[in-house]
C-alpha cells in the first residue's frame, strides 16, 4: 500500500497548439477572408455564374404575369407616362425643354437603372442566406449579378427609347455612341453602390425599407422631369446648392445619355469636366464600394 501512495506522478502533457496543428496539417479557417488580388481572381473565375444568375433572375421576375418580359418595357414607360401627367401637363414644365418627351423617358430608364440596382443590392445578401450558408462562392458575386440583371433590363427598355426618339423626330447620329462609355461608366458606379448597400443591408435588414424614402428624393434633385441648366440660370441658388446639383452623380449619368441620344441636348447643358465628373464618381465608387464590401467578407451569412 505504501509503494502505490509513494509511486511518483507522471508528468502533465502539454496540449498541443491548434494553430501549429493547422499549419502542420495544412488546414485553413473556414470562411476566411482571402487577399484582394485572390479574391478578384475567384470572381473572375465564377464569371459564368454571375452572368447565369442575373439572366435566370431577368427571366423568372415576370415569370407569374401574363404579359411577362413585356413588363420590362411597360413598367418605366408607364412611370415616364405619370410623371409627364404630373411634371409636364400639370406643372408645365415641358415648354421649358425642347424634346420635352425623349429628354423625361431618357431620364427615367437611367436614374431607374441606378434606383434598382441599389435596391437589388440591398437585398442580395439578406435575402439570399440560403444560398449563402450551404454555398462557398465570393459574396460579391450576388451584388454584381444583381445589377448585371438591372443592365440587361434597361437594353430591354432603350429598344422602347430608340422607338420614341424616332417617333418624336430626333434622327440617329455618331453621337448615339456614346452611349457605351456612358453605361459603362454608369454600370460600374452602380455596383459599386450596391456593393455597399449590401453589406450594410445584411447586418441591418431594416434599410430596405428606408432606401425608397432616400431614393425618391434622390429622383427629384437629379433633374428626371426637370432641366438643372434652365433651374441653375432662372434661379439665384447658394453656391453650395449650386455645386450639389451639378456633381451629382445620378444627374451626371443621365445628362450624357441626353447629350447622346437627344440632338437639343447640346454640350452648353452639361456641367463643366463632365466625363472627368463620371470616371471620378465611377471609380470611387466601384473601387471604394468593392473594397468595402471585401472587408467583411467572412461574416456574410453568419449570426
């Protein structure tokens, strides 16, 4: 009895370290962030997904209606068709601008494009945790097949243009263009704005919900049934306000799609460095907006 009580004890083993562990095993944490370059690299590889997902999302969201992807079409012009009720007949504003009907409809389809990409990117994570929590693919990938869906949409909707451009006498020009440079730049500012409503829509659900207070006021100051140069030489405004009005980046997009397509949209309406205004708002905002967006990268989809 007393050589076991006297018996020496063995010595305690030390735990082994989980992150040498890890290392030795080759292990990763799960849901980890990768580096910026690596990151762009996956996106890039997943290219295929995002263009198939915005265009099965295109097709199935008329998909219940009986019309169905005339909807695309029908949906901006009837919004156009209101406001020259209201803006144009009851509020006069269309003997004030030449070409009073190409110059509005020009103006709904574009700021309509920013308004629904931003919306569509809100929504992108918080309303596809599903897709999120049983797949692993960049996060990023949703926002930009969202407004991928929303650009495909509006080259429905400028077949409509080209019909009342012509209808309404404006005659194709070189100048019609321009419109590519105009949408890229538009397109890439978009998502970058999406890409940070996203992140801010998948821990804060309820901006859904503010976003179209914000956005409709963001309509009415980007000049969509009014003309900024008739308001900014008729009216003394402070240079603030001035200023506001003439940077604005929505109203910016939609000027050079009027200074495109519209031959009474001469380059006397646009503001001052016009295309240095929409590279600028195009890069601040896609590169800002992915960055952002990349920095929570792990935690979509958690909690």
């Amino acid at each position: 009895m007393s050589q076991v009580l006297d018996a020496p004890s063995r010595p305690a083993v030390a735990a082994p370290d989980p992150a040498e562990l890890a290392a030795r095993y080759g292990l990763t944490v799960s849901g980890a962030r990768p580096t910026l370059p690596a990151y762009v690299g996956q996106l890039w590889q997943r290219r295929h997904f995002i263009t198939a997902f915005a265009t099965a999302k295109l097709t199935a969201q008329y998909s219940q209606a009986k019309l169905g992807q005339v909807w695309q079409v029908m949906t901006p012009l009837l919004n156009a068709a209101v406001y020259y009720f209201i803006f144009g007949v009851l509020m006069n504003t269309k003997h004030a601008v030449p070409d009073y009907v190409p110059f509005l409809v020009t103006g709904v389809f574009i700021f309509t494009f920013t308004q629904s990409s931003v919306m569509a990117g809100t929504r992108a994570i918080a309303g596809s945790l599903g897709l999120v929590r049983a797949l692993h693919f960049p996060r990023a990938a949703l926002p930009i097949s969202y407004c991928l869906q929303q650009l495909q949409q509006l080259l429905f909707s400028m077949c409509a243009l080209v019909v009342i451009l012509l209808c309404f006498g404006v005659p194709p020009s070189p100048s019609w263009l321009l419109v590519i440079p105009a949408l890229t730049l538009q397109f890439t500012f978009n998502t970058g704005l999406a890409l940070v409503m996203a992140r801010l829509g998948s821990k804060t659900p309820d901006i859904a919900q503010l976003m179209p207070f914000v956005l409709r006021t963001w309509m009415y100051v980007s000049g969509v049934m009014w003309s900024i140069d008739a308001v900014l030489k008729d009216q003394h405004l402070p240079g603030v306000l001035k200023a506001l009005l003439e940077c604005n980046p929505a109203a910016i997009y939609i000027d050079l799609m009027r200074f495109a397509l519209i031959d009474t949209f001469d380059a006397s309406q646009l503001p001052h460095h016009v295309w240095a205004w929409a590279i600028g708002w195009a890069l601040l905002a896609g590169a800002g907006g992915f960055i952002y967006f990349w920095k929570a990268e792990e935690t979509y989809g958690r909690g």
